[in-house]
C-alpha cells in the first residue's frame, strides 16, 4: 500500500530524474466550499431503510460465513502466482486469473490494460562489510531503482545532518561513495500498541527525516546528494528482526538517478557503529534489469448491473499488485481477495442493486497508483455518477472503522448507511481522521467521495513490504469479515434513496 500518495515510509528515500526526494505526503482535500448536508428525508423511510440494510447486511455475513472462498483464492494467489510487481508475467498472470474467478462466479468482467515505461526484475544483489571486519550482508534495491554493471567497492560515509547548511562539509566528498542517508532509525521509538493498521507501519518518529528540516528543504539535500553522483544510496529499513522494507522511486517505472538499495535494521546499525571508530569499505552488487519496451499493466474491473439507476456506481477494491519480497498476502492480496469474495457473496444472494456495483482490483498502487489513474481516464465521462468508493488495503486485520477522509458533508448520508453495518459486524463510529493512503486518492481528487477501511494491525507492522508478507499471517475469520463489510456497505450505498454529494476536489488535482 502506498499512494498518491503517501508512501506510509514517507520517510524514506525516493529519486526524482533530477535527483533524491522524500516521498510527500498529500494534502487533505479542500471542502471548505463544498456541498453542505443535503439529506432531510422522513424519519420513518430512514428507519424503513435501517431495518431493510440491517437485515440485507446480516444475510451477507451469513453467506461469507458459510460459503466464502476467499482463503481459497488468496492461497492460489500468493503460492502459485506469488509476487506481483507491476508489469510483470507474475502480475499479468494475476489478472487473468481474477478475469476467470470473477467469470467463475457469473459476473460481468473485463480487464482494463494501459502501459508502463519498463518493466523492472531484481536479480541476485549482494553486499559485503571488506573492512574493518568481513562480513556478508543482505540488500535490496529499491523497485526500479538503477542496477550495477558488476561488484563496486567503495568507502562508506554517513550523512548526519540537521540543517541545510551542513551538507556543504561533504561537498566533493561523495563521489563514488557508498551513502547511509542518516543515523540509525530509534527502533525504541515504535508505538507497541498501535490502534490500526495505517500507524503501525509508520517509521519511528516518521523515521529517516534529518532534523526538523522542512520538506522542500530535505527535498533539496537529497538532490545534492544524487548531484554527487554517489555510488549507492542506504536507506535503514526501519524494521526489527531483520526485516526489510521495500518502496520505488520516480519518475516512475524508470531507472532511478542513482542506484538506492535498504538494509536491515540490524546491518545498518552495526554499519554505522563500525563508522564511529574509522574507515569502512564495502562492496555491493545490484544486477536489477530494466525491460527495453514499455510492458502492460492491467486492472480487474468486474460489475453487477443496477436494476433502477446502471448508470451510476458504487465501487469497492484493493490492489492487486505487490512488492516481490515476500508473496502480496497482506499487502494486498488480502484486500483483492475480500474484493473478489464480496463479488462472489452478492451474485450468489441472486439480489438487484438498484445502483450498479463495480468490483474493481488495481494495479500499480506501490508505484503511484497508476491502476486508479487508467480507471478514472478510461471512464472520465463517468465519473459524475460514481456515488461513491471504499478502498481495502491494510492487511488482514478486521476492519473497525471508516475513514471519512475529511467529507463532512457527506456525514448525514453516511451515518445511515454505516449504522446497520455498525450493529452487524460490531464496529466503531465512523473516523475523522484523514489517511489519504491508497486507490481511493485519486477518486478523491476528482470531486469523488471516497473511503478508506481502518482495519486492526494484525502483523501488519511486521509484513508491510516485507519478506514475511506471506500466506500463513492471513487471519481466516478477520479478512473474511474484511469481505462480508465490503459487499455489505457496498450494498447500502447502492440501496440509499439519496447519491451521496460530491465535493470540490483540491486545486490542481484533477487536472
């Protein structure tokens, strides 16, 4: 999971063509002119509505509960097409397996495909302390990021800057360098109890960011520091147990300016205490690959028709793509799959919406969402009648809460739709807290009420972007709730009298 975005390590370092860059993390949307509250319907046609959704809602979770398939399908999707980087055969083959599921299942389906500029594979890297002591590390580059033609030794130099001005000691001195970006992450710093999913992967005191320097001013340190031409940017992976982390670089699906690769946690911190006491020199080895064409990238996009008004959608998804570290079964496979299983629910209740439900798992949401992008410019002429999207991407933990994402003005509308579901799958009142993290960005900056599930951490912290993103941490009975709440709020909004209202999207963003 990441976005439009956030990327939650908006901490960690990512290179524009012209140099390094903080990921930054997105303004709330301005709704400070948009539509005031507009529902003033009768109290006995909400309660009609209530006790309708209450017993719809209830049926739903008794038909994932007793039929669901979804740890079926996830199992197929992390063992045997696993991985699924963007534009990949691994993420290709995804999609054309989601095509047939959702044709399983009787529903209407179609892939949506546009281009990316490469495809990236990573190869064999390795790394090696040379001196003070000898010692085999591991590495990874960041995605995309710009390989090496053969093993590069070189010195390794630590920048531990406060402000702007101290980076003119190291000027002329990182040529050819191996750069740590900063002092070790303060592990110590990590929230033991995080309240949800989203904060659970946020880096100790938003981790890697030198000092209290401002964005735009971290933004120009790190394109002197690119400008140096470095031989390899470090970056601590922010994780314990000698867990990495992974995240791309931009402009996207490109070569990155300089090469950029993550340590453990551990291997980082003894780099840096080998510093303290003299020189250290080490060599490393990236040969990651670039495709020489751009390759396809698709997006799932399956529907069950409205019976009063097709014309307008309601849309439900998660990301189908993944980092490769591991096998995408938290993130997302499990948000895909909910997706998938939420279809599967609906079409075998046999029931109408009176709005069209559209079911839809992207593509390209680690690198900037192009998935959700295709979607909107595909669909442009269609995008006034989308009422509404709720997005699943934070692992398997059982989903508590929606995001309300700073639409006030769409609370009335919302708290009847989210009050059956509150009662039938015991959840918190809706949240006011903005997260702006996934494919639901882009909808929001079109003007698009759009939602974000708030889900419980449930290892959350651990397999984000990690090697331990695999099968065996999904949850069963949380991610299937995960779905029977999709399918279930997805059926409200498509049976609520009024559309919820639109709002001004921020300025600039949906141009």
């Amino acid at each position: 999971m990441i976005r439009i975005r956030r990327q939650l390590l908006a901490s960690l370092t990512v290179l524009l063509s012209t140099g390094l860059l903080f990921a930054q993390p997105q303004e709330s949307p301005d709704n400070s002119q948009a539509s005031q509250p507009v529902s003033q319907r009768p109290a006995k046609q909400r309660e009609a509505y209530r006790k309708a959704m209450a017993a719809a809602d209830q049926k739903i979770a008794a038909e994932v509960t007793a039929h669901s398939e979804l740890i079926k399908n996830l199992e197929y999707l992390t063992t045997q097409i696993g991985a699924r980087l963007t534009g990949s055969p691994q993420m290709q083959a995804a999609s054309q397996w989601t095509l047939k599921r959702f044709q399983d299942y009787g529903i209407d389906v179609h892939l949506e495909t546009t281009e990316i500029d490469h495809g990236w594979t990573r190869g064999l890297e390795t790394a090696e302390i040379v001196s003070p002591i000898q010692k085999r590390i591991g590495i990874h580059a960041f995605g995309w990021s710009r390989g090496t033609d053969g093993e590069v030794s070189a010195q390794v130099i630590v920048l531990d800057i406060q402000k702007p001005s101290d980076f003119d000691a190291f000027k002329g001195k990182l040529k050819g360098a191996i750069v740590m970006t900063r002092p070790p992450a303060d592990m110590s710093k990590l929230d033991p109890n995080p309240e949800n999913a989203y904060d659970a992967v946020i880096p100790p005191s938003q981790a890697n960011a030198p000092g209290n320097m401002t964005f735009a001013q971290r933004r120009e340190l790190l394109r002197q520091v690119a400008a140096e031409q470095p031989a390899l940017v470090l970056v601590d992976s922010g994780k314990t147990d000698s867990l990495y982390n992974m995240t791309g670089g931009y402009p996207r699906y490109a070569p990155s300016a300089v090469p950029l690769a993550f340590l453990t946690h551990e291997d980082y911190d003894l780099l840096y205490r080998l510093l303290q006491t003299g020189p250290v020199t080490m060599k490393f080895n990236l040969p990651d690959t670039f495709t020489d064409k751009p390759v396809p990238a698709s997006i799932t996009v399956a529907e069950i028709k409205g019976s009063e008004h097709p014309e307008q959608r309601v849309i439900i998804g998660g990301h189908l793509d993944s980092w490769d570290l591991g096998q995408g079964a938290l993130d997302n496979g499990t948000g895909a799959m909910a997706t998938l299983e939420a279809a599967r629910a609906l079409k075998a209740l046999g029931w109408k919406p009176k709005r069209t439900i559209t079911f839809i798992l992207f593509t390209g949401e680690e690198e900037g969402g192009v998935g959700a992008e295709t979607f909107i410019q595909n669909h442009a002429a269609e995008l006034k009648q989308i009422d509404a999207v709720l997005i699943h991407d934070t692992g398997t933990g059982k989903v508590f809460t929606i995001a309300l994402e700073n639409l006030n003005q769409t609370v009335p509308l919302m708290q009847e739709i989210y009050q059956p579901l509150q009662r039938v799958f015991d959840l918190q009142p809706l949240s006011t807290r903005y997260f702006g993290a996934s494919d639901h960005v882009p909808f929001l900056n079109q003007g698009i009420p759009a939602y974000f599930c708030v889900q419980l951490p449930a290892h959350y912290r651990e397999a984000h972007h990690s090697q331990t993103d695999t099968f065996d941490k999904v949850i069963p009975d949380q991610i299937n709730q995960g779905a029977a709440f999709l399918a279930a709020w997805a059926w409200n909004v498509s049976e609520m009298p009024e559309a919820l209202p639109h709002h001004k999207p921020p300025a600039g963003a949906a141009e």
